[in-house]
C-alpha cells in the first residue's frame, strides 16, 4: 500500500534533463516504484496478506521468500515515497515562487485531482491505494510550508515516537491485529475468490476491504506525513540539488542506518509482520532509518553509474501513471478480468511477475518520455491543476 507521484526541477545543473528535472530525484521516484510493486503485488495474488495472515497452502522456500520481501521492503517503501513526495513539494514551491504566479489555488487544485484519481484508482484497481492519503495529507504540508528544517525533522521524529509508543502500548495491553486467526483465514479466502471473479467482483470487494484500509492508515498516514517533513526539510537544504557534496552525509546515513534498519525489520519480518504489534513498534522506530539507507545507497550509486539513473529516471518523471499502471497490469494478470491467477502463483513467481512487469515500465517510459513532455495521468493532473492544457508532444 504505497504512493508521490511528480516532483519538477527548478534548478539547472548539467545531469538534469532538458525539461529541467533534477535527474537523480526521477531515478530514485523510479527506483522507489519497484520497491512499492514488490510490496503491493502480493494483495493482488491473493486475498490473505489484506487480513494479515498466510495462505495455508504455502509454506517452505515458498513462504520464506514473502519474508524476505516483508523484511526488506514493507514499511519502508512507501516512506522514500513520501520522502520524495515531500522534497518535491518544495520545488513546486520555489518553481511558483520564480514565475509569480499563486501556488496555494494551484496546490489545493493539485491534491484535489490527486485525491479523484486516488479514490477511483481504490475503488476500481487496488484498494490500498495512498494517493487519496497523499491528497489529504498534503494540505496538512500545506499549512507547515514555512516551519524551519529543523523544526521539520524534530517534528517527524516525535510522530514516529508517538505511533511507536501507541504500539508498545497496545502489545502490552495485549492488542492484536488478528483476533481470531481462523476467522481471518477464512476471510482471506474469501477475498481471493472474490478476486478470482469478474469485474464486478473484484469493485465489490475492493469496496468491502475500504473500512480495513481506512483502519491501517491510522499507523500508515502519520508515518507518511513525518516522510513528507524529513522531504520538506532536504528540499529547503537543496541536498538533492548537489549529491557529490553531501557524500560525507550519505555515508553517515548508510553506516547507522543499515544496523538499526535491518535489525529492526528482521524483529518485525520474524515476529509476524503488522499482525504483530510488538513487532510493528519495532519496524515503525527502525524503518526510516532502513529506507533512508537505501535512498543514499541509490544516490551514492547514481553518481557512479549515471547509466542506471538514466535508465531509472524517465519512469520516475510519469512515476503516477506507472503506479496506476503497475495496478492496471496486476488486475489483467492476477484477478478474474484477465488470467486470474490469483491464489494460484507462489510468492516466487509472484516476485517474477513484478521484476517483469518493472522491466516493461522502464522500456516503455524511456519511449513515452522520448516522445512526450509528460506521463497521460501527469498531463491531465497539470491540465487540471493550470487550468490550462499542456504542450504534450516534444
């Protein structure tokens, strides 16, 4: 259940694009899609991880590599999402800024075409979807725009403090996710013959699972938002504008964030995932510091090997059609409107399915974007947000 979707340059530098995108923000947009398909596609191959237990009949090899996925990439995908979401905002604001037009009537336009494409993307394609989150949290970025970097960062630190502690509170308590493990089974079966259905099964249960998903946010969103501040606060220090010179800081954020982040994600991958509360306090207090490892490992990388973030970038920069893309070609392979595979593809094949699916979203965007200004959805949300229709072709 992950999502930000664009982000414009307004700072010229010789990597960036010709369209004035800083390139190394549309790689690692990019890169943050895969890690996002790998987490979201096992909802659509089956109906059990929505009520957060296994699928009885996996289990070995098979169930250890839905682990390693778990351990890796859940609860922290999402978060260099929202951290891109967040830096972005502020070039948007220096770009509105620039030209002296008003940004808020634009913003406001902006979150609320995001929020439609989000609630229509829920109902039709994947019920966890963010963007209708992303919509509504940005008018809460909206309202702090002005705080401090410093101000930002403490602020981001004391809603993660807070959700953890709400979460050691309730394991203590003894809370749990999964009540009745039994009943939960049996619902996610349920859920992927539902899945397995035509169209009108699949909206049906998409409607069905949105109480559920509203439920999740609850942890999800305010952990999407500190993400948005930690963004903000690197946006205003421009840290993405010149990568070579914050190599030291990179480093840092590797050497601490990889112990803590892999340790913690291994206590919460062991421990059950979100169906375990201690666990989840656990992965909510670490899982920042594992995604920010991996967002300076990608940037480390990209200044050595400018060709994989070339390769990257242009399915960042129509990173929301790609995300709604990514849902549109899942339902085709796993629900009952195309090959209905789901509960039928082990999570292996599963992880196949999206490095495929991935590898046709790089070379399809590397034509798009040598042809065209914008992704379709980017270009009916700038329609939307301007008030004006857009130069599509090159």
């Amino acid at each position: 259940m992950q999502s930000s979707t664009e982000g414009r340059q307004v700072v010229s530098r010789p990597q960036a694009t010709s369209d004035a995108r800083i390139s190394d923000i549309d790689a690692l947009r990019g890169a943050a899609l895969l890690l996002i398909l790998l987490v979201n596609i096992a909802f659509f191959a089956s109906g059990y991880p929505f009520h957060l237990v296994h699928d009885p009949a996996i289990s070995g090899s098979d169930r250890l590599a839905a682990t390693m996925v778990e351990l890796l990439f859940a609860m922290k995908a999402y978060l260099l999402f929202s951290f891109l979401f967040g830096y972005s905002f502020t070039l948007q604001l220096e770009s509105a800024a620039r030209r002296g037009v008003a940004f808020k009537p634009r913003f406001l336009r902006r979150l609320s075409g995001l929020f439609l494409i989000g609630a229509l993307h829920a109902v039709l394609l994947f019920h966890g979807d963010i963007l209708t989150t992303y919509a509504l949290l940005g008018l809460a970025l909206l309202a702090v725009r002005r705080i401090t970097p410093r101000t930002a960062l403490i602020a981001a630190a004391c809603i993660v403090g807070v959700i953890a502690f709400l979460s050691g509170v309730a394991a203590v308590l003894g809370g749990t996710l999964v009540p009745d493990t039994a009943a939960a089974v049996e619902a996610g079966a349920a859920s992927t013959a539902a899945l397995q259905g035509g169209l009108g099964d699949v909206i049906v249960e998409h409607l069905r699972s949105l109480p559920a998903m509203f439920g999740g946010l609850a942890v999800q969103g305010p952990l999407a938002f500190s993400a948005f501040l930690v963004g903000l606060a690197a946006g205003k220090q421009r840290l993405l504008a010149d990568v070579p010179a914050h190599a030291a800081l990179l480093r840092r954020i590797q050497v601490v964030g990889y112990p803590i982040g892999l340790a913690g994600a291994t206590i919460f991958a062991v421990g059950g995932g979100t169906r375990n509360l201690t666990g989840l306090m656990v992965s909510v207090s670490t899982a920042p510091f594992l995604a920010a490892a991996y967002a300076a490992t990608l940037l480390h990388l990209f200044q050595h090997r400018r060709r994989i973030a070339d390769a990257l970038a242009p399915m960042g920069r129509m990173a929301l059609s790609n995300y709604l893309g990514q849902s549109l070609a899942c339902v085709a392979i796993f629900t009952g409107v195309g090959f209905g595979l789901a509960g039928r593809t082990s999570p292996p094949q599963v992880i196949l399915v999206a490095l495929a699916i991935f590898a046709v979203q790089l070379a399809a965007s590397a034509w798009w974007m040598h042809r065209f200004r914008y992704g379709p959805v980017e270009w009916v949300l700038r329609a939307w947000t301007n008030r004006e229709r857009p130069p599509m072709v090159r």
